[in-house]
C-alpha cells in the first residue's frame, strides 16, 4: 500500500470562502425560457428568474433544460453580485478575475519574448547569409581577376 503526502515548496493563496445567501431574502419565480432550444425550451417553465429583496437586484438563468439546475446556478450567480456589491475589490468573483487578468498577461508577455527571441534568431541569420554570400563573391571575382591576369601575362 502506498500513502501519497502532498507538500508544496510555495505558499498558496486562500480564495475567500463561497458566499452564502439567505433564501428566506429572495423571491423566485418560473419562467418559460426563449432563444434557441425550439418546443422543449419555449413551452416549459424552466427559466428561474430570482429578486433579492433587500437590494432588488435580479437574476435570471437558462443554463439549462432543468428547474432545479437552473435556480441553483442562479442562486449562486446572485450570491456572487451581492458578495461584488458588498466587498468590491475583496469578494471572491474580483480575487478570480485578477487572478485570470494576471495569467492572461504574463502569457501574453511570455508570448511576447519569445516571439522576440525567434525574430532576433532569423535576423542574425540572415546576417549570416548575407556575410557568406558577400565573401563567396569578393573571393570569387579576386580567383577570376588573377587567372586574366595571368592568362594576359602568358598569351
């Protein structure tokens, strides 16, 4: 039997904890859903629509053919605008959109120097190409100047 221990060199951050909210503060309804999805989606009563009563703020959801789905996604959709509401810069959804902004632009940078380093690479050979070229072409005018010479001098 093996046991796996897990240990990390670097500290982790800790993501703010899930917010939470109070469903006796928020009103729900049903709604039939609209766009694409033809009969199944247009008939049923499977959009949720959710009020926050305190700050009246709506949410609506139809991610997907379910009630029950529906109004859990929509709840956590809602808990996460009010935690923005509430904390700003501190709420969970920020820390995760920085977090994605940062990644996104040291790739972006990483792609950057690396592109830079490759172009700087065919550069140097071209410099290379054109020092070769202009060498072959120096040397072999010089061997033709010399054997007219010498064939001026014989003749």
């Amino acid at each position: 039997m093996r046991f796996f221990s897990h240990s990390t060199s670097s500290p982790i951050k800790q993501m703010p904890p899930r917010p939470k909210l109070d469903e006796s503060d928020v009103i729900g309804s049903y709604l039939k859903g609209s766009g694409p999805g033809g009969q199944k989606i247009n008939k049923t009563n499977s959009a949720v629509q959710l009020i926050h009563k305190p700050t009246n703020t709506v949410v609506k959801c139809q991610a997907t053919r379910s009630q029950s789905q529906n109004k859990k996604i929509a709840m956590r959709i809602l808990a996460e605008k009010l935690e923005l509401l509430e904390k700003g810069e501190e709420s969970r959804v920020a820390v995760v959109q920085n977090t994605k902004a940062k990644r996104k632009a040291s790739k972006a940078k990483k792609s950057k120097r690396k592109y830079r380093a490759l172009e700087a690479e065919k550069e140097k050979e071209k410099e290379k190409e054109r020092g070769e070229t202009g060498e072959m072409e120096g040397n072999g005018s010089e061997v033709r100047g010399g054997n007219k010479a010498e064939s001026d001098v014989g003749g």
